[in-house]
C-alpha cells in the first residue's frame, strides 16, 4: 500500500500496527516450572509470636538495615531447614499454603484466629507452640509496652478445644538453675516451666511430666512445650546446647 507524504495521521498508524504486531511475535512463552527446582525449594514455616526471633529485642530500623546487621539465632536456625514466613494474624488467608507453623510465646488469639488456626491444623497442619506460663528471660522493656514480650500465655481458648489446660508449676522458682527434659536423647533446656494436664476426652500425649505434649487433632498434629528458655540467648556453651534443642523440636514436630 503507497501512502501519500500528505497523510501523515495514516503513515504513523500503520507503522504502530507493525510494530504491535512484531512485538505480539517475539512476546516468549512463560517459561514452565521446574519441578526439580520446586522439589528442592525448603518447605515454606509460618513464625508468629511475641519474642524477638528476627532480631535482638530493641533492634530498630537503622540497625536491621546497617551492614552487617547479625539476625537473631534462632531465625538462622529455622531458615537452615525452612524458608520463614513471618505472620501477624492467623486467619484463613495467611495459613493458606502453609503446612508447618511455629508460634512462641504469641499474643492472645481472637475468636477468629482460634477457629482459623483449628481448622488448619485438622486440616493437615503441623504445629510447634512454645507456651510458657511466665517467662524468666529479662526485657529492655517495661511491663505495659507493647514491645515487650507476653510473660504470660494466653491461649485458654485454643488449648482447652485440643484437651489441654495449662498450668504453672509454682514449686519452680524464677532465678533457679535451668533444668531440661529429655526429648529423644537430647535435653531441652527449661526455666520455671509449666505442666500440662489433659481433659477427658483429649487425644494428647504427655511427656516429661507434661511439660511437653503432642496431639493428633483431625489430621494435623500440634507439639507444644510449656516453656520458652530454648529460645533465649546465651554463652556460647548454652547457645550451641539450644541450637540442638531446637533442631529436635522442630524434627520432633514436623517430621
């Protein structure tokens, strides 16, 4: 087709129309997935709670982003095995496409989290819940801050629904030389732990004398540990004792 020099409104408009159908031609193909790269990816873990597992207590945005900015312990020790998913709420939408979760010491749940979190598990999930009825790791922060961690478990709700109450064992005295229980051949540090005690009609497991529990619920499973110590920071000595603490908290619960 010849186009006249005096119709440039016509000359431009064909030329778009080349160039959009060029580009229609060279547009690649989504590329398709890799199943061998999927197969090697770490199993994605939901971690929600109150204590500073990203970071130390008190970091603040200057320190997360300064070079060379350490993370805490036990974030590298999870993202070892799992790629985290840090989690704010518990409903339906941030549990979907999750099959493990690991809450320590977390708020207190609302009556949406509690069902949304139910569901979830006897719907397959898996569950490490570090539950402690009064912690004894010491905060920068004041009682009443919001940063400050949950001293005291508030989760009534969710454990009485798995056949659980949880209570604190008031001979243990805050200050007094950690203990630990024996989960598998490998200590688990404690400090002031609580006890479980089951309710009739319950399917869990009490183990070391209820400080550790684990439940078949539907079909998912929840391992709970009434104590929070293993997470708490440390000599190198106690630090490389948690860090084989943990490992075997969280084989023990998710495999």
């Amino acid at each position: 087709m010849r186009v006249s020099p005096r119709a440039p409104g016509l000359k431009w408009l064909l030329l778009l129309a080349a160039l959009a159908a060029t580009a229609c031609r060279a547009a690649p193909e989504p590329a398709a997935p890799d199943p061998a790269r999927a197969a090697s990816a770490p199993p994605p873990l939901g971690v929600m709670g109150t204590l500073p597992l990203y970071w130390p207590e008190g970091a603040g945005f200057g320190d997360v982003l300064a070079p060379g900015a350490t993370p805490g312990w036990v974030r590298t020790a999870l993202a070892r095995r799992h790629a985290l998913v840090p989690l704010d709420t518990l409903e339906p939408h941030a549990l979907a496409g999750l099959r493990f979760l690991l809450l320590a010491q977390p708020r207190a749940l609302d009556p949406a989290e509690n069902l949304a979190l139910d569901r979830w598990v006897r719907g397959g999930g898996r569950l490490l819940l570090f539950a402690d009825p009064m912690l004894t790791a010491p905060s920068r922060f004041p009682i009443g801050d919001r940063r400050r961690p949950q001293d005291v478990v508030l989760l009534s709700p969710i454990l009485r629904r798995w056949g659980l109450e949880l209570i604190f064992a008031e001979e243990a005295e805050v200050g007094s030389a950690a203990a630990s229980v024996d989960l598998e051949g490998v200590p688990i540090p404690i400090a002031a732990a609580g006890r479980f005690r089951g309710l009739p009609g319950g399917t869990c497991v009490l183990k070391a004398d209820g400080t550790l529990v684990k439940c078949p619920i539907g079909r998912g499973r929840v391992t709970i540990l009434a104590d929070a110590a293993v997470l708490e920071d440390g000599g190198q000595a106690a630090m490389a004792a948690r860090n084989r603490a943990l490992e075997a908290l969280v084989e023990h619960a998710f495999n």
